[in-house]
DNA sequence: AGCCATAATTGATCTCGATCAAAGTTCAGC
DNA sequence: GCTGAACTTTGATCGAGATCAATTATGGCT
C-alpha cells in the first residue's frame, strides 16, 4: 500500500535488527540466512540532532539504509530560498539510492534522527547476488513514485485547506497504523513538523498553514491538544475535507 | 539523467524492434539471445487515436511496454472534474508497471500513439530469469521518482511564467535530443500539447497558460511559428526564465 | 472556398493565499 | 520563577492566478 505521506512509504529490511527499536520490513526472506548475517555485519547506527543536514543535495552518500527513531524530510531549494520538501521519512523508511552515488535532495531531520545504516557497495553487491532484495526494491521504489504523483496533485490542485487536511489524515493513520479509508472515530497522533515544515511540504506559506489549522480547530474537526499534538474527534470529517473520494480515501 | 518531463523519462528497452522506427533501449544486454528472442515473440502493437483513454485509472492493465509513436499522458481526476497530469510519455518511454495488476492513473493518448507492448505475466517470469531486466527497471524508476519530484517543486514554488519556460525548456530539449544546459542558440520544436494539456500538467488554468504564452512571445523568448510549433531565439533567454540555478539546469 | 466545431486569445473582475507586520506562546536555560 | 529566543497565531493589505465572458483563430470537412 502506498502512502501519499512519502516516497518512502514502504518498510525497508527486515532484518531482526538487534538494538532497533522497530523491526525493518521484508527484503531478505527468512531462509536467506547468509544474506541476513552479512547485512547483519554491515550495519551501523547515527543520531542527527533536531535540525541537522544529514546529506546535501549533490553530495556523496556513502550509504543506504533506514530510519530507525524520528522523522526526516527530503527537499530541494531554490537560489531564492523557495523551499519544497518532496519527501517525508518516519521510522522504517527507506534512505538512499542503490546504484546513485549522489544525493538529489536534501535530507533534513526534522526531530532528532537515528538511522540504521548500510554501506552503499557492499549493500548493492548484496542487491545482485540475492534473488529477493532487488525485487523489493524495485516495489517500495514504485510505491515512492505513486506517491510522489499523489502528492502532484495535492501540489498543484488541492486547497490550502484540503492540503491540511490531507496532511494530517496522513499522519494520523501513519502513526496511529489504520488505513485510511477505516473512517474510525476518534484519533490522536503527534505532528512531528513544524508550522514552517508543513508549509514546505504543502506548497504554502507558515501563516496560511496556521490560519487552516486555526479554522479546522475552530470547527471542531481537529482539536489542538498542545502544538504539537492533535486529536481528531472524528476521523470522517477530516476525510471530508481533503477532496479525495470519500468513499475510498486517496490510495489506489 | 532523469528529466523532470515525466516519469518514463528513461528509456524502455534495447530490442531490436522490427518494425519499430525506434530501437528500444538497453534492458537485456545484447548477449542475452534467448531474452530477446522471447520478448520478440511476446510483442505486439496497438495504435490509439488522440484523445482516446489507453488505460483507466483502476483498471487492469495486462501489458507493459513502449511508445513508440506520439505523445502520451499520465493523469489523475479528482470528483469535482480537478485534473492533474503526473507524468507525460514521449516516444520510447515505458508504460506500464511490472508487478502491478492495477493501473493507478488514467493513461490517455494525447496524440494519435502507437504502443509496442507485451504482456505483463510473461514479461514478468521473464524478468525473474534474466539478471539484467531487473536491476534496468530498478534505475529507471528511480528516475522516473527524481523527475516526480522535480515537478513537485515546480508544482509548488513556481510561478507561472517559470512553470510555462520550463516546460517548453524541457520538451524544447527533449524533442531536440540536447541537454537542457546546453545553452544552445536557436531551437524549434513541436508542442505536443494543448493549452489544456499545458495547463492539467502546470497545475493552472489554460487562460494563464495562454497569456503566459502570449507575455513570452511579446517579449520575444519564443515565437509562435503556429500554435503547436514554437522556435526559440536564444535557448539561453528560455532557461533564464525557469527559475532554476541558471550555470546548470534543473537536473541533478 | 466556405462552414462549423474546436482551440486559443483577450478582457474584466474576483478570490485565495502571499506578504508585511505585530502580538501572543512556549520552553530551555539561568 | 524569570528571561529571551524561537515558534505560532492573528491582523491588514496586496497581488497572481482563477473565474466568468466574449471574441478570434484554426483546421477538418463538404
């Protein structure tokens, strides 16, 4: 199922990871026993602080792997400082590119970030010899471009208000795990994204992000329990407003 | 090199397509004789008229393939008749996802387009046999993600007279087979698209397309050879116009 | 050529979201 | 608990692009 939230909607490993707190989705099959050792000797982990630029657009990146612990984003700058964030990385997510030495996009943590890290070479010689790993990526890849063409249509014809809206029903059914269309009553989730951040991410300013959150509070559809932390008394009337079929929410 | 132009900015396959006016690019090696034999026997062509629905959103999709003549457009719907293009597919670009039963967006012939096509469950088996289809559709991919999320900033952050001059800077480049930082001279080229069309893929409506065009050619960054021909004085003065960092292009 | 349907341009006006500006909150650190 | 910096909300105004509404090409057809 592919997320409008991110490219990286889909798990990345799933290595019985020892010390992460999650545990990364199926690449290996179980019975690839080498494969899961050998990736088990390459990992590594690092914490970025809130803030912290973990890879620039055009820079090298040496590795690959997954978000353990936080959220980090991916955008990409204008030389006027116009900022647009193409993607969002909550914990399981994917990060890299098997066979791209390259960074396109900024990658940003948004909160303090831990990643479970992999080698790039060593992983994409891992990526030809076993028979499993390039399949799956090759899914979660086409999951990321769904979408990222979701999100085209957020972009360029949704309003403010549906972009808000779209935005935290994301959210909300990411980190409370129901799917979107399970229309369930009452939800609470953190919002892991600054004011700035959303509006980054939604095509709009941080004024006319806190003026939609203002009115959808106003009304009674969402309900700010501090700023970071929202309850949605009813999930339905948030689906309402964000202009997707109602009766099926916006995944295919 | 990913193009922001659309999704299938890679090309599909290196088969020596009999009757093909084009030859498809790299999949299967050259050496791998049986591959190719089997796609050989696998493919087949379709022509559709312009304007006609290849695919519906939603529907099955039985094939995948290439297209070899015309234009065609990826793009979703929303209830209220909202439309948003979310990939455009020139000659040679691939259509269709391995793996994937169901279409995700509608596909429509923008002109009149003829397909090279073969069915999806054999190409598939044939994809799990041969090591470098695979890792080929793998790359592509990822390329078609950049170029979705190119479109994501300019859906977002530009303004209209940069969405129009980097939509022309880019099937100008395209259709003239240069790179969009080879700042050439004079280029002519086919518009393949209707105002609406322009306007479905900008994220505006086709009046703004029409008097961004207009504002252009007054200030002579194109001219109007006819509606759907347009020759550009100084390639340079176009990318100007794009919004992106001007010593290298919108690509990575 | 002339006709007609479709596509494109141009004009007038309106509106949503941007911009500029000022308070109001929150929370980390002393 | 205070203080100050960063974040957020709210207000006033502006403007780019949408919307509504005519015209004006354009190209396919007989």
């Amino acid at each position: 199922m592919a997320s409008i939230l991110t490219g990286q909607a889909v798990k990345a490993f799933n290595i019985n990871c020892g010390e992460c707190p999650i545990r990364h989705r199926a690449v290996c099959s179980r019975s690839d026993t080498d494969e899961l050792a050998l990736l088990e000797s390459m990992k590594s982990y690092k914490t970025y602080e809130q803030g912290q630029t973990i890879v620039w657009a055009g820079d090298q990146m040496a590795f690959v792997g997954s978000v353990v612990k936080g959220v980090a984003t991916l955008s990409q700058t204008m030389e006027d400082g116009r900022r647009q964030m193409v993607g969002l990385l909550l914990p399981s997510d994917f990060v890299g590119r098997p066979g791209r030495n390259l960074a396109p996009f900024d990658v940003v943590a948004a909160t303090e970030v831990t990643l479970c890290r992999f080698q790039r070479a060593p992983f994409e010689k891992l990526l030809t010899s076993s028979p499993n790993i390039g399949p799956r990526l090759l899914q979660m890849t086409l999951d990321e471009l769904d979408a990222a063409r979701e999100w085209m249509l957020l972009l360029g014809r949704k309003t403010a208000r549906e972009k808000i809206a779209s935005l935290l029903a994301i959210i909300a059914s990411r980190e409370a795990n129901i799917g979107l269309r399970s229309a369930a009553g009452k939800v609470r989730f953190d919002l892991p994204l600054s004011r700035e951040a959303m509006a980054d991410y939604l095509g709009l300013t941080l004024e006319t992000v806190s003026r939609q959150m203002s009115t959808l509070k106003r009304e009674g559809v969402i309900v700010l329990e501090s700023k970071r932390v929202i309850s949605v008394p009813n999930f339905a009337n948030l689906l309402n407003e964000t202009g997707d079929d109602t009766d099926g929410g916006m995944l295919t």
